[in-house]
C-alpha cells in the first residue's frame, strides 16, 4: 500500500486528495488494476500519479503472435524508468508457451537471468515481494533452479507455480511454493545441486516437503533437463547441513523412483558390496535434526527405525508393501518411544490392500503412544 508520496510529485491539495484515492486502489484486483489504467490516460497530473501506483502489481499476459512481447516491453519500461521499479511488489507471469524452448520463442534462463542482472541494480525490483508462474504450455514438472535467486532479492517473499494438469484423489496437487521459512515442491524434479541452492536462500526453514510427481500425470518434462533426480540419502543429508536447528516439519516422497525392493537395484547394490541401510536409495540417520517434530516418508527408504530423530513426535510412513513389515520392524515400532523418541505421540504405518476386501486398521494398546497399521483398499478390476 503506497502511503507517502515520492518526493518528486508537486504536491497541491487537489493532489493530495488525488493521491489518497489512488492508494487505495493498490490491490491488484482487476478492476483497481483496470482504474489505474484509465486513470493514466486521462492526463499527465493523473499519469504522473497513477503509474507508480499501476506498477505495484503487474500482470503479465501473452498474446498468441509474439508471446514474449509484453515481458520484454515490461523489462525495457523498467531499464528507462527504474523510478517505477522501485513500486512494484507483485509480478504475476501467466505463460502460455513461452518458456517452452523453441527458435523462435526466449529459453526461460535467458529471461531470468536478464531480470537477475536488472536487480543486481539495488533499485530494480527492491520491493518486488511475489512471483507467480501459470504455466501452460506442457504438464510436466517445473524446473525452479532460475527461479531460486527470487528468494535472495530483498523484499521477496513468496515464489509460486501452477499447473494446468488434473487433480487426482490422493495426489498433491501440481504447485509448487518457496517462502523464507517453507518449501513445498509438490510439482518439482531437480538434482542435488538445485536442491543445495534451494536450502542456502531459505537460512529460517521450518517446514520441507518434496513429493516427486506421479509419472503417469503427465506425457514430458521439457523443463527438467537430464540431470539425475536427488537421491534421498544425499537430500536428508544436505538438509541436516544447513537446517538440522530450524526443520519441524519434514516431508518427502519419491513416488517409487530408487525402489529397492526392484531386482534389478537389488543385484547393483550386491555387485556393489552394499546393504539397503547404508545405500543412496534410502535415508540415512535423522538423529541430527534437533526439533523435527513432524515426518512424513515412505516406509521403503526406512530401514531401521533408530535413524529417527529423538524430537519427533508425529510420524507417517506411507507406500508400505506389507510383506516388508517384518517381526524386527513391528518390534522396533513398538519400542520406539522407550528406546528412541521419548515425545513420540502418533505412528501410522499405510499401504495398499492387494485383495478386494475393505481397508483395515490395526491399533496397538499398551505402547505408550498410539500405534496405527492402515491399510487401504486396491480396486482390481477385469
């Protein structure tokens, strides 16, 4: 909400009163959006008092013939006229193709980059707070390593993407959102050294979630690259580095991606000289994290249940073949709070029925804290 008045503006009573009617029309509500505009058109008093106020919040939409024309003609207003920079608080990039690698259409890194060297400039985006990607012109996964230096500028707050793919009962929907203390990546692949990029502009992360996507929700990935995903022993590891102190809340599911229980891993582990607890498919220790309270993780990439962290209190392993919960396991689960989380207060165990018979639940009485099996239905059809 602008509140003073640069200090260029003549002003006049008449302007003040101007001035105050246009601070309230810095919403971004289409219609406010919409006043502003035919506000500037009406004169050059009005232009000179409306157009900060317009730039508070763009929206930026393409059309079909030259789809990056608007970006363009946005940055250059910006490079002539940094004054205006300075006001905008919310950019909202609704893309239709245009990151979609083509001869004739801007690669996504060139156009960030570019908006990266703009605020090397400390007056160019200074109160930009929120970045919204709509992206449309395929379903896959987005790719956020350009993005990532959004978090560095200094008054961000919030970046944000959405994709036009349907939701499906029981999958995360396809966004993804980064802010200084959550990250949720629910449409996202990336290699380890995005991810260490990510974690090293976040330095007051409470809560993580990583969910690789399903792959039958979409036919390509144009954004992703070939990099190799990020293996889940290297990724609990990288974030014991940097927030083993702030993490409370962790999630991650890698959607079948590194199953060990597949034969052909088996036999690469075995040439390798290595067992499924110490391999890169599955979590290493968590004891390191100091106040993770809540976890969510597939049961697979478990092994033993002593790598959990001492200050955990809410814990739910998911996609559990159900012939993988052996006595061992069970028995450890049972001793858990005794032996290696005294605050534990909830574990639930879920997985897949493979019959036609309804979902059950088991619960254990007598551990001290409430103990779950769940399992849900599979509907076998033909």
């Amino acid at each position: 909400m602008l509140t003073v008045p640069p200090k260029c503006w003549p002003l006049s009573t008449s302007n003040e009163i101007l001035f105050n009617v246009v601070a309230h029309l810095v919403t971004g509500d289409d219609i406010d959006v919409k006043t502003l505009l035919n506000l500037c058109r009406s004169s050059r008093v009005l232009l000179d008092i409306a157009q900060p106020a317009l730039y508070t919040c763009v929206r930026i939409t393409e059309p079909a013939v030259d789809p990056l024309k608007p970006l363009k003609i946005f940055l250059r207003t910006l490079m002539e006229r940094p004054s205006l920079s300075k006001e905008t608080q919310e950019l909202a990039l609704i893309n239709d193709r245009h990151l979609h690698f083509t001869a004739q259409i801007e690669a996504p890194c060139t156009l960030l980059e570019r908006v990266h060297e703009l605020q090397a400039d400390s007056s160019i985006f200074s109160k930009l707070k929120t970045f919204h990607l709509h992206k449309k012109y395929e379903q896959g996964p987005v790719n956020i390593k350009e993005y990532i230096h959004l978090m560095r500028y200094p008054s961000f707050k919030r970046f944000s993407t959405e994709n036009d793919v349907p939701h499906i009962i029981g999958e995360p929907r396809a966004i993804n959102t980064l802010t200084q203390s959550a990250v949720e990546l629910l449409w996202c692949i990336a290699p380890l050294p995005t991810m260490r990029q990510l974690l090293d502009v976040c330095p007051r992360l409470t809560l993580f979630e990583f969910v690789v996507p399903d792959r039958a929700r979409y036919t390509s990935m144009l954004d992703v690259g070939h990099e190799p995903l990020v293996g889940p022993q290297e990724l609990v590891e990288a974030l014991l580095k940097t927030h083993s102190h702030t993490l409370k809340s962790l999630r991650l599911d890698f959607h079948h991606f590194y199953d060990i229980s597949d034969p052909d891993m088996l036999e690469e582990l075995e040439q390798l000289g290595e067992t499924p607890e110490d391999c890169w498919m599955t979590y290493s220790s968590m004891r390191g994290f100091e106040n993770l309270t809540h976890m969510t993780i597939e049961f697979q990439k478990l092994v033993k249940v002593h790598k959990l962290p001492a200050s955990l209190e809410s814990l739910n392993l998911e996609l559990c073949e159900f012939a993988d919960l052996n006595k061992e396991f069970l028995d450890d689960l049972i001793q858990l709070k005794e032996k290696w989380c005294p605050v534990i207060e909830s574990v639930t165990v879920s997985g897949l029925e493979k019959t036609n018979e309804d979902g059950r639940t088991l619960t254990f009485l007598g551990v001290g804290y409430q103990l779950r099996i769940q399992s849900y239905q599979l509907l076998i059809t033909g």
